[in-house]
C-alpha cells in the first residue's frame, strides 16, 4: 500500500514537472536543393599545403515552405577543403572545392541553445568578378589567355612606335592581366558564397528566429516614404539616378557599426590619389578595398558617407551611399533618419551622361535593397524593420545610361537600428 501511495505521488510530481517545463521545439526538416547564401570566416587558397578547416557564416534566413525559419543567420558551417589543382587541359585554370559538411544552429528560445547536425552543401556560385564555380562545384579561376595575349603584345610593339607613353600604360595592363589569370584561386575572409544542399537533412529542433518587428507606433514608415526623394542625382546635369530604397534610424555610432558588422568597408573619397590608386590596382589585376566612387546628390548635398564591398576587383561590387536626411530632426540619444541607396556594380562601361567609363550596375535595384537589409536585419542589430509603398513616377525608369529597364517596386526599407 506503501509503494502504491509513493509511485503515485512520484507520477503526480513528474506530471507536473512536465506541465511547469517549456514544450521542446519539434523537428524541421531542411530539403535537398535548398540554397544557403554565407560569408567566409578565414581565407581559402587552392595552394594551401595543410587544408586547414573551412568555417562559413550564413548570412540569409532559409525559410520552408511555410514561412518558418528553418536555418536562422548566424548557422555556422564547418568544412575541409576537398582538392585544388590545376587542369591539364587547354585553359588550364586553377580550381579549389569545398567540402561543407556540418552545421551549429542557434536555437532562438529560452534556453538559448545550438543544435549540430551533419549536412552535404554543394557550393554553386561565388560573388567574385573573377572566380566562377563549374558544374562539378569547384570554384575555377579565368583562363589562360593565349592568342589574346599575342595580339596584345603586337599592340604594344606597335604603339611603342607611336605613342610611347601608351604603350607602357597597355603594357603595363596586359602584365597585370596575365599575373592575375595565373594566380592561384583565392577567397579572403568575408567572401561571400552560395551554397545548395546535396540531401534532406532533419533537425532534432525548430529555430524560432523571426524578422526584426515592424517599426513601433512613433515612427511612420508611410510618412518617411513620402518625404524622401525617389531617387539620388548626377550632380553635373541633374540627371536622375540610383534610387533611394532603405531609410535607417539611428546614430551615426550605430550605423558604424551595423555596416562594419556585415561586412562593408568604407569607400575612399575620389581624389586624384584614390583614382590613380585604383587604377594601378586594376593594371595589375587585384582588388581595391577602398576603391572611390562617382559622386551622386541628395537635394545638392553630396553622401556623408559610402560603403562597399568589393568583389576581388575593380569590376564587381556591392556599395551603397548613405545621406543625413536633412529635414529630419536629431534625437534625444543621438538617432537621426539616414537615407541610403545601393546599387550592385557588375561591370564597366562608357558612359555619354558622365563622360568616363563608369560601372554598370543590376538593372534588378530591389535586389540590392533586399541584401542590405538582409546583411544588416542578419547582425542582430536591427530593431525594427517595415516596407513603405511608394508612388511609382509616370514612365519607365533607367540605368546603365538608359539602355536597361530599371525593376523595382519603389517600396522603401525603414529600419530602426539598436
């Protein structure tokens, strides 16, 4: 009678033991041909003799089908390298694959956990102006360049003859080319990549990682959105250009911060020094990481500030100008609205507005909106985030001097920085 009495008592506080517990989080599945976008925390080489540990953070929430966070930013992949070399047959270019093979997740409840879970990623492409990822998911280097490179050096030859001066510019040129085709493959830290995943992988536990909350009642994302001007202008003619898509609310301490967080770098000014500086690294096929940009206005006034993030050369990046909105007031703590337009750089060409060779950029704008929030809202340092609906202007926007359609739904990002 003794024992029943215990062993009921013994059910009746395990019962409430469990009552009092928080409910575990059930599984999540994560599916083959998902796609991870996620940044390098060390540098990778194709000639690295030890084949040190490969470590990557994601960079981008994965959601399923449902709307849940399934790999919430800040996962963290574990890989090795898994070959480098160089190819035997004609381009013979340097190549190195990655092996990413593990995954720690952060489980965003009370107890603040990380789950471990064995995963197979397949690296699909590399934001780089010069590294590119084959079929067989190696990332390769460019070509050997051959008959290019003949005519190039009777170029020279020739203009020797002519114009000394040009001749040792173009040489000069073609050498940094060829240094640069031959280099070895390689990624510094803060590369970014994507990666897709080769089979179905099931986790013991659901994140619960959610989007910062919209912006709180004393802010008025409609509002902001009505008093920011659509687009930034090319200061010699007044031409419109990029668009001005986000709207961030801070100090000027916090936006330092939440840039250099997700990776952006500060871009020089445009001197007559930080241009040649940025051609002389183009001669000679490397990347600028300070490299200037074309001065863009905000009702007359020039950016406070510009970050980037240059994609190994001269040709590719990610950047972003950033003014102090004029009209709006500054805060008890310092916070003040900062109007931001982003463009992605994807090639060069001449410009008849400007004059001067200038980048070409992604017609697709609200793409490069979407990855700053993303990059910034993935810090842990955005509050608040809401989408304001814009009124489109009457006709058809540019770029590129008016030889792309400029995609874009004119919603401008708020976001409230912490």
């Amino acid at each position: 009678m003794e024992c029943s009495r215990r062993a009921l008592r013994w059910l009746f506080v395990c019962a409430a033991a469990l009552l009092a517990a928080p409910a575990a989080l059930p599984a999540q599945q994560v599916s083959s041909g998902d796609t991870l976008h996620i940044r390098l925390l060390e540098r990778v080489h194709s000639h690295h003799r030890a084949r040190p540990a490969v470590r990557a953070l994601v960079i981008a929430p994965l959601a399923g089908a449902d709307g849940r966070v399934l790999l919430p930013p800040g996962t963290i992949l574990f890989g090795h390298y898994a070959g480098s070399g160089i190819e035997r047959f004609d381009g013979k270019r340097h190549w190195l694959a990655l092996q990413l093979d593990s995954a720690a997740v952060p489980i965003f409840d009370a107890a603040n956990d990380t789950v471990h879970a064995a995963v197979s990623m397949r690296v699909v492409a590399v934001d780089d102006a010069r590294e590119s990822v084959d079929s067989a998911g190696r990332i390769v280097g460019p070509v050997i360049p051959s008959v290019i490179h003949s005519k190039g050096d009777w170029a020279v030859v020739a203009l020797g003859v002519l114009h000394p001066v040009t001749a040792i510019v173009l040489a000069t040129t073609l050498e940094g080319e060829m240094k640069e085709r031959h280099r070895a493959v390689s990624l510094d830290a803060g590369t970014e990549l994507s990666a897709v995943l080769t089979r179905s992988v099931a986790l013991p536990r659901r994140t619960e990682w959610k989007l910062p909350p919209p912006v709180p009642s004393g802010v008025n994302p409609d509002s902001i959105a009505a008093s920011v001007p659509l687009r930034a202008t090319l200061r010699a003619r007044n031409l419109p250009s990029d668009i001005v898509g986000i709207a961030v609310i801070g100090t000027a301490e916090q936006l330092r911060e939440v840039c250099a967080a997700a990776g952006f770098t500060l871009a020089a000014r445009m001197t007559l020094g930080s241009d040649f500086k940025t051609f002389v690294r183009a001669a000679k096929g490397e990347g600028y990481g300070a490299q200037p940009v074309s001065e863009l206005v905000l009702g007359g006034q020039p950016p406070d500030v510009v970050y980037e993030k240059v994609a190994d050369s001269f040709l590719k990046r990610h950047h972003f100008r950033v003014w102090r909105s004029p009209s709006a007031s500054v805060s008890d703590d310092g916070a003040t609205l900062w109007l931001i337009a982003a463009t992605h750089d994807t090639g060069l060409t001449f410009s008849k507005q400007r004059d001067a060779f200038t980048h070409t950029v992604d017609p697709r704008v609200d793409l490069e909106r979407d990855k700053v929030v993303s990059d910034l809202v993935a810090t842990g340092r955005v509050a608040a985030l809401s989408y304001a609906q814009r009124v489109a202007p009457p006709g058809s926007a540019t770029v590129n001097g008016g030889h792309a359609t400029m995609v874009t739904d004119w919603r401008l990002a708020v976001l409230v920085l912490k």
